[in-house]
C-alpha cells in the first residue's frame, strides 16, 4: 500500500505542491496567490500557542472552504454517537464483544461507524471516543466528504487496505498501519481496488493532538521513531458536479451541498496534516531481567492532559516481539489500573488470552476493574520452561484513557457482546 509519495518525520514544517511554482516564495504578487488560488490557513491550535504546540498550515486551494451551501442535520449515520454519554448506571464488569459480522447493505465508511463508548467534553477539548467501523462502498462513488470539527480521528484498520483522499494529499492505508487525520481536514474514504469490504477501530480524540510520547529513561532510541511517520504530498481534484460535505460538530452531523469537490488544494506548507505510520517499525523495548514492565513502554502516539504523565489518552500496541526474562510470570499481570482500557485485535491471537478475542474484537476494562489473563493462559504460564521465546501470535492495541469509557447502550445491546466473558477466570476461585 505504499505506492504514493510521502514526505517523513513527524510534526514537521513540510512544504508540497502538486503543480510547480503554486507556493509563493516570498511576496510574488502584491494581491493574490500563484495561477490565480486562493490562500487559506487551518489553525489546529490557538494563534499563540507555545510554538512546539503551534499547530497550522497554509493551503493553496482552486476555491476556498467557504464555497458550500447552507449546513442541515445529517441522520443517516445513526451510530455514530458523541459525548456526552448516557450518565446511567455504570457498572464495574469487563465487557468484551466478538467481531461484527459481514455487511448485508450497502455502507460507506461515515455510515459504518457504530460508537462502542467514550467520555469528555467536547467544547472543552477533553476526552474521546472510541468507534468501530465497517463499509463496503467507497465515498467517492456518490462524491461525500467529512470533517470532524470535534476531534482528530486515528484510524486503525483491521481488515482490508482503503484510500484516504485528504485535502493535502492521498493515504493508502493497510492493516497493521495507522492514520491520524487532524480536527477539521476534510477527507473521503475509498475501497482500495479488489478490495469488497474494509474494518476497523477509530479513535476520536477530543483533547490535545496526538504526539509521540516522551522517551525518559530509554533515552535516544527506541519505540516510535519521527523519521517514519509519513506525509502526503500535495495532490488535488478538479471534480465539478454535485458534491455533499458531512461536518460533525458537537456531537451532531450535519451536511451542505457542494458544486465541486474540497479536495481541491494544489499545494500547502505547515506542520498540521494528516499523517500514516506503519505499526511494523516500532521499536518494541521489554525487560531482559525480570517482573513484567507496564504496558506503558509500548506507547506509540499519546494526547496529554493538564495532569503531567496521565493522558487524555494512549495508544498503544502489542507487537510480535522477543520475551527475554527469568523467575517471572510471562504473561500480561492480573492488574487494577487507574487508567480505562478499550482493546482491540488487528490480527491473530494475544498471548493474554486463550479464546473470544478475534481479530475484529474489542474488549473494555474500566477503571480498578480487574482483569488478567485467562485461567488457561495462566495455568500454562505458570509450568511452561523459562526460556527465551518470540511472541508473533498476532497484533493488539490499546486505547488507555484517564476518563472512564461509558459503554453507549448501542454497544450494550449489540449481539456481540459476550454476556459471558467473566467465566474466563471462574475455575481460578
């Protein structure tokens, strides 16, 4: 899926243009931009942000953002849900869902997103929510486009590649890749060639825009590395026709007529742009003595909040990777955190549990919820010969939050969850 050019390093000051000489250098003209485009900035933070905070970039566009028609209520896409959450009763039980199953109608990837659970405040830039998603149409069929003005989006496909058409360029995008598609771009979503349906999990984050988190004592090297996280270069449409842009803004979608597409930016420079990472270049650090590490060392991306070192949310993966220790439980620990988990599986299984966790799962443990592995696991653990092992069963993530993740009644009542989840640790009693 790497076809397309991209520039790397992440958050970077890039420069891209798909049509030579359309970034002005300097004051080229006392009154307007190259071949006659108009320049427009997108701000993805406050003006006077610190500038390792200071997010924006400059676009170079056929025809500015302003040129739609007059927004109205978009409720088509049911399931896609926005804090606030239901403030019920919320009770402490693990909760963990099997896979959807195939699509039986036609759906694009605005329509296929189903909210699993979340928390925060929209209007005060906190929190999240997590989705799933499944479609079997490209967007570009019916030319529609989205933003979301809410949040940036991080992508995580678990089954089949997709295109994403940005404003600043063209993502291919597989599984075992990730993209973030920052607060306010707009994009569509397309099925890669061959490809009869696509799946997987997205994030929605409210707070701060995801960065790499900080290395401390690991130091220089390790974990996710700038120089592989990649750009789009500038690539732009000159559809004219009837276009609809989807918008979400708090917590509600809305939708306004189009005469052409938005995807229509020559070139642009900044440091806000979406951007991919391909989950097979990270650097995984683990122990090589003994105790097992906190999940902690394999942070790929982290939204901090105003407490120093709690996030407004991690994502994390559990890679392929050596398992080098002695005297120790291998295994992922009974644990109690602080912290929310929402987890999911790419592909394959995970070391930590024995059976109904497919690829396409998702489970949710709350906070001081306690979780483990399974009795299986752990009876195997425990007689199994300490010696050097590869873990390569498969490929997991997570999304740790310190906002407890409020299950939307949808996911509640959805015929995947497992009513009977908790019976995987009964025989430890």
């Amino acid at each position: 899926m790497d076809d397309l050019s991209y520039i790397s390093g992440f958050g970077n000051e890039f420069a891209s243009e798909a049509k030579a000489g359309a970034l002005p250098e300097g004051q080229n003209s006392p009154q307007s931009a190259p071949y006659g485009l108009y320049a427009e900035q997108i701000s993805g933070s406050a003006f006077t942000a610190p500038k390792a905070q200071n997010k924006r970039s400059w676009f170079y566009r056929l025809k500015p953002s302003v040129c739609h028609g007059k927004y109205r209520q978009y409720k088509a896409a049911a399931h896609f849900l926005s804090a606030p959450f239901d403030k019920g009763a919320l009770s402490p039980n693990q909760l963990r869902w099997s896979p959807k199953p195939a699509l039986k109608d036609h759906v694009d990837f605005i329509d296929g997103i189903h909210t699993v659970a979340g928390n925060g405040v929209i209007d005060e830039w906190s929190g999240l929510a997590v989705h799933v998603y499944k479609a079997n149409v490209s967007m570009g069929k019916k030319h529609r486009y989205f933003y979301n003005g809410d949040g940036e989006m991080l992508i995580v496909p678990q089954g089949g590649e997709m295109i994403v058409r940005t404003e600043m360029g063209v993502l291919a995008l597989a599984p075992e890749e990730i993209a973030v598609i920052p607060r306010g771009i707009k994009f569509a979503v397309d099925l890669a060639d061959g490809i009869s349906e696509i799946s997987g999990y997205i994030c929605e984050n409210y707070g701060a825009p995801f960065e790499l988190p900080e290395r401390g004592p690991i130091g220089a090297n390790g974990l996710a590395n700038p120089r592989d996280f990649l750009y789009p270069v500038a690539a732009y449409e000159e559809f004219e026709g009837g276009c609809t842009q989807i918008a979400k803004f708090m917590g509600n979608l809305w939708e306004a007529d189009l005469r052409s597409t938005p995807l229509n930016v020559v070139a642009w420079h900044g440091n806000y742009a979406p951007y991919k990472y391909n989950l097979k270049h990270f650097n995984t650090i683990n122990t090589v003595s003994f105790d097992h590490p906190d999940p902690s060392i394999f942070t790929v991306l982290t939204s901090p909040s105003h407490i120093t070192g709690t996030a407004n949310v991690d994502f994390v993966i559990f890679p392929p990777r050596w398992m080098v220790a002695e005297k120790t439980f291998r295994p992922p620990y009974f644990h109690r955190n602080l912290m929310s988990e929402f987890m999911g599986m790419i592909n394959g299984q995970y070391d930590g549990k024995s059976d109904g966790f497919a690829p396409g799962g998702y489970s949710l443990h709350n906070t001081m919820s306690a979780h483990g592995p399974d009795s299986e696991v752990y009876k195997k653990a425990i007689n199994a010969e300490l010696q050097p092992h590869y873990l390569d069963g498969g490929l997991a993530f997570m999304f740790e939050s310190r906002y407890v993740m409020r299950p939307t009644h949808q996911a509640l009542e959805d015929d995947t969850l497992q009513h009977d989840y908790i019976d995987v640790w009964q025989d430890m009693a």
